[in-house]
C-alpha cells in the first residue's frame, strides 16, 4: 500500500558541468574555447546549453579554431 503525502517540496534540479559553468558567468562576462579546425559544432553546444539554461550568449570567431562566448542575458 502507498502512503499519500502532500505539499512535500520538489528538489531543485542540480546542475553541473558546462551548464553550472554559464550559470556561474556574469552578464559581460566571456570566455573562450577551442574546435577542431573547419568544425562548428562546438559553437551550437554553447548555444544548445545557454538556451536550455535560459541565458543568452554571443559567440564570435576570433580565430580559425578559436571562439569567443559573451553572456548577454
């Protein structure tokens, strides 16, 4: 038999790696990272992470393999 039990608290969700690190970043704040050279799949990991961590980024190349991510929001 189950016992019912009411208003118990969901548990927050814990965030970790590349998620909590956005998290951690002020608005202005950047970084930069490293692809292999012609690949842009890195760019669209950052952009997937942010959006699903509800923050905005801009990234720019800043040179063939490097990359540049800015929180905005």
């Amino acid at each position: 038999m189950y016992k019912v039990e009411k208003n118990i608290p969901i548990p927050r969700k814990r965030v970790k790696g590349k998620t909590a690190f956005l998290l951690s970043l002020d608005v202005g704040d950047s970084f930069i990272f490293t692809t292999e050279k012609g690949q842009r799949n890195g760019v669209d990991n950052w952009y997937n992470l942010a959006n699903a961590a509800g923050l905005k980024v801009k990234i720019r190349q800043v040179e063939d393999d490097k990359f540049r991510v800015w929180r905005t929001k």
